[in-house]
C-alpha cells in the first residue's frame, strides 16, 4: 500500500479531515523525521507528502529535508508562497502545489499525477539509471555510462560528460543496471560496448582509459570477446 502523509504546524483539522476523506490511509505527522526514517525505495515508490504551510511562519524549507526524497505537495491559500514554492521546489523535491479552497477532485488530480511520475520512472528504468544529486533526481541514460568505480559504500558513475559520485556501493549500482556491465574488478565495472582490449591485468577503453582487471575479471572479458568474435 502507498504511504500518504499530511504535515502541518496548524491546530486545524478540517483541511486534514477534508484530505483523509479521500485517502483513507491518510496519516498525520508532527515532522518530515517520521517519514525520511521509513524503509522504501524513495527513487520507485517515494512517500507522499501533503504539506500545509498556510500557517507557518519561516521559510518552507525548514519543514522539509532535502535528503528525505518524497513526493512533496505544497497546500497553500491565495497563492501567497507560490513564488517561493517554485525557487526551491528542486532544491527540496516540491512536486506539486495545491491552492485551499480545494475539492475533492482537486485531491484526486494531485494523486493522478503522482501516479503518473511512477509510471513515467518505471518506464525509464529500462534505458536509465535514477540516482539523487542535491536534492533532485538525475536521469544517466545507460548507455552514455562507461565505467563503474567503487570506493567503499560510495560509486564514481563516469560518463561522456560527467562523473557522479553516488553514496550506494557499486554492487548495489549494479542491480541497477541492465545486464550489460563487465565486473572488471572488485572496484571497476566496464560498460561491454566500452571494452576494446585486454592487456595483462588491464583493460583498455575505446576512449584511451585503462581500468584494473582482477583474475576473475579477467576470465569474464576473455568470455566476452571470444562470444563477440
């Protein structure tokens, strides 16, 4: 079951009685920590955050946490912070906006169109990989990515016009991707089409780089391009 979640500084009710009659699993909370501690997958099924800030005083962001990645839906009246709402809306995932006095089927268009960003990620899982960067979700197609690099629980994602450096192992980056990654190394991964030689205990890239083979790694290529020749 998807997780909804209402959060507000407000003693009123009625906006959240008003929601939960249309969300029926609905759930309130005091602050953005009841949430960024749950075990999901915030890149395929992120929690769903109603955030109701007609009567908060500061900025917006201090209700939010850029790094609980959640689908964050702004309640507002008179459009008072909308201005707002879009400056920081990539720094701390704003994904929509919703103006109270609203309906229920102005709830029902906000869920409809969270659906609709999950449909969109699972299609582009195939031919993307999905990671965080600040804040906001970065899109690598998989085939611009040449090459996989390990240092402890963190991954350098290298590709022709960027390297990114991911807080997730490289094994676990991996699972990620479709089967078209070449282990190379305990500490590498080599993009198949990337691979243009072997020598010794290094491999050599079609873009001049050299990249450490282990000997198990090294079998594995050797398999590779006799299944290619």
């Amino acid at each position: 079951m998807d997780a909804f979640y209402y959060l507000s500084h407000s003693s009123d009710q009625d906006t959240y009685t008003a929601i939960k009659s249309e969300i029926t699993n609905l759930r309130c909370i005091s602050n953005i920590e009841e949430v960024k501690m749950l075990d999901v997958d915030y890149d395929k099924n992120p929690p769903f955050v109603f955030v109701d800030i007609r009567n908060h005083e500061g900025p917006i962001s201090a209700m939010l946490d850029p790094d609980c990645f959640a689908y964050y839906v702004i309640i507002d009246s008179n459009h008072e912070s909308a201005q707002d709402c879009l400056r920081i809306a990539r720094e701390v995932n704003i994904r929509d906006y919703i103006n109270a006095p609203f309906t229920a089927f102005d709830i029902q268009d906000t869920i409809d169109r969270f659906y609709h960003c999950l449909a969109l990620r699972k299609a582009a899982d195939k031919n993307n990989l999905v990671i965080k960067e600040k804040g906001a979700l970065i899109y690598i197609e998989t085939h611009s990515i040449k090459l996989l690099e390990g240092f402890g629980s963190y991954t350098r994602i290298h590709t022709d016009a960027k390297i990114y450096i991911v807080s997730k192992t490289i094994k676990k980056i991996l699972e990620m991707l479709p089967n078209q990654f070449i282990r190379t190394h305990r500490s590498f991964a080599v993009h198949q089409k990337q691979l243009r030689s072997l020598m010794g205990n290094t491999v050599l890239l079609h873009n001049g780089e050299q990249v450490r083979v282990s000997k198990s790694g090294r079998q594995v290529i050797l398999d590779h391009f006799n299944k290619a020749s």
